[in-house]
C-alpha cells in the first residue's frame, strides 16, 4: 500500500485503497517525482474533501485548490 492510499483511507478518500480506485500507484510512479513542495494543486470533483486533506498531508506547504459541482 503507498503512501497516498494510507492518507487517503484515513482521510476517508474515495482515490484509495478502501475507496476502490486505487490511484495511489500512479500518482506515486507518475506525478509525486513532478510535484515540487510548492505546488499548486487543483482537484477536479471533492466530494466530502478526503482528497483535499490527502493532498494537503502530503505537500504541507502546496496550494491546494478544490472545485466540484456540489457546493
């Protein structure tokens, strides 16, 4: 299980392991080595916002912004 999956399943994220997606391997192959600490980081569809808290554990120092259809 990565890191990602770990953070997603406690913040309660439907992108990890317990969500079903599982995204956390390719996130962590493919863009955790492009992602600098300070990223700007947009998620597209936050649902309950267990993402957001995902994404904000892992870059602390990121600007994480948020948008779904749902206010």
């Amino acid at each position: 299980m990565t890191l990602f999956d770990q953070f997603s399943d406690k913040f309660g994220s439907d992108k990890g392991v317990s969500g079903g997606h599982r995204y956390g391997q390719f996130y962590e192959d493919f863009a955790f080595p492009h992602l600098p600490h300070k990223s700007k980081i947009l998620e597209i569809g936050v649902a309950s916002g267990g993402s957001l808290r995902t994404w904000e554990a892992l870059f602390p120092t990121a600007i994480i912004i948020g948008v779904d259809i749902n206010p």
